[in-house]
C-alpha cells in the first residue's frame, strides 16, 4: 500500500467534494490552471493522500491538481454491490470528474490500479485529456506473486468483508520483520483509511488487478502523448516489463531512483519534477 510521506495538507491546496454527474467525490486540489490542469487517480488501497507530496510542487509549477478519492475509496462513499466497481463504471466516474472540472484539456494521472481505470477513461472517451501519465502501472494483470497475495486478500474480503477491523489486524501481522515501523499518525491514518473504503470496492477492483488483459496496442493507437514513470523496482509490474510497455506505446519513459511501486510518495519531489517536464513537453491543441 502507499504511505504518504506526509498527512497535513500544505497551504497552497485544500480538502472539498467535487460535484459530478455521478456523485460527488472527495478531492484534494492546488494550484491554478496556467499551464493546465491535473487529476491524479489512486491505486488499489490508496487514496487521494497518496500524492499529497505532489500538490505544492506542481501547483508551483503552474498546473491546477487535483487528488480525488474513487468511488467507495476512504472518504468518498460508495454501495455495498458490485456491479458500480467494475473498471468501465470507475472509468466513467474520472470522464464525469474531468466534465465537473470543467476548462481546458486536462492531464490524467493514474497510479497503479488508477492507470488501469485511467487507461480505460481515455480508451472510452480520449477527446478530453491532454496527456496519460500511467505511474507503477502496467500493460495488463499484476505479476504473478502479487496475483497471489491479491487472490488471498479478496477471499478473506469475499467471506469477511463486514470484519475489516479483522482483515487488517491480519494483513499487518505479516508484515516484514525488518519493516520501518510506521509512525502513530500513519499507522492510524492507514488503518481508519482502510476501515472507510468500501469491501465490495476492494473486492472488484482487486479482481481487476488479478485478470485485466493486455489492451497496450489499443492505447497506442490513441492519438495522445503518452508517459509511463515508476520506480527503480516494482512488484506489481516488473520494471523491464514497464519499460517494454513504453516501447510499445512510444511513450516518455521515466523511472524515478531509489524508489519502489510509490514514486509519488517516496520521493515526490523527483516525481512533480518529471511530471511537469512532461506535461511542459505536450503539444496536443
């Protein structure tokens, strides 16, 4: 799971709910749109905290940002079914949330599983982003480890998922013994995050990350510039496997040193210096 690398908002962004078509979503946003706006999707367990670090930088950078929690993710709500998580249905929800942003063309960022549901916003409807930028995200289903870690999680969710307070008690016991010890404030802030999103949420999502196809050659022939960052190492997408899936797409490859499946949170400077570059790079009318 992503770890922000920080809690407290900086004084450039503030915390609303951004009204849509669809519902209102919980939103974190900085900055103003000289050079263009962004929306930053979260992955699998994550939220729109995950990229905290990013808002001050890139709102000096000139971009209006914007950090939304999904559907039935930490402090946007969501129905206790399945059928409004499957992927085409989160990714109408971004196409609604870019409409209720309103302006220019907008930049779309997804982490993880929000490349996934980014991916699948743009293949629907291109027509209102500027640039892709898929961050630790890749061509198709998570490797095969993390597949299995996956599969297990969703089962407990499946037969457990009114017990969250029990599934994460058993998720943190299996920890690394050598794991940094997260401090009071985060591991308090990860575990009431988890508590607030939604099971089924977690349930379709995960068995998303577990079956997603390959669609690569259909996002390239997406007239769009397109980015593929991650860290230096990555579980969920083996870094040779992203660098191939950049190929072939003919995307701006980026990968962000010292860092792991959260570049965004682990070194966020880095990160909002790369995205901007590319952003600054993109020519689309």
């Amino acid at each position: 799971m992503s770890k922000p690398p920080r809690l407290t908002l900086p004084a450039v962004a503030r915390a609303y709910v951004l009204t849509t078509e669809r519902g209102g979503f919980a939103v974190h946003e900085a900055g103003e749109p000289v050079r263009g706006t962004a929306l930053l999707v979260p992955g699998f367990t994550g939220s729109k905290e995950d990229f905290i670090g990013l808002l001050e930088p890139l709102a000096a950078a000139g971009y209006r940002v914007v950090a939304v929690d999904g559907r039935g993710q930490y402090e946007t709500p969501g129905p206790r079914e399945e059928a409004p998580y499957a992927l085409e249905e989160l990714a109408r929800d971004v196409l609604a949330q870019v409409r209720a942003l309103g302006g220019d063309l907008v930049h779309l960022v997804g982490h993880s599983l929000g490349g996934l549901i980014s991916r699948a916003a743009v293949l629907r409807e291109p027509a209102p982003f500027a640039s892709l930028a898929l961050m630790s995200s890749g061509p198709a289903a998570i490797s095969e480890d993390q597949r299995a870690r996956t599969k297990l999680l969703v089962a407990a969710l499946e037969a457990m998922g009114d017990d969250m307070p029990g599934i994460w008690a058993a998720m943190r016991a299996h920890d690394p013994e050598d794991a940094v010890a997260d401090s009071p404030e985060l591991a308090h802030f990860l575990r009431e995050r988890w508590l607030a999103t939604v099971p089924e949420q977690l349930v379709v999502t995960g068995r998303t990350l577990i079956s997603e196809p390959d669609r690569v050659a259909e996002l390239s022939r997406v007239d769009l510039p397109k980015l593929v960052l991650s860290g230096a190492v990555d579980q969920a997408w083996p870094v040779p496997l992203l660098d191939d899936m950049a190929r072939r797409l003919g995307a701006q490859r980026v990968i962000v040193p010292g860092t792991d499946h959260s570049p965004n949170a682990e070194d966020p400077a880095t990160t909002a210096a790369a995205l901007a570059a590319f952003w600054g790079s993109c020519t689309r009318a």
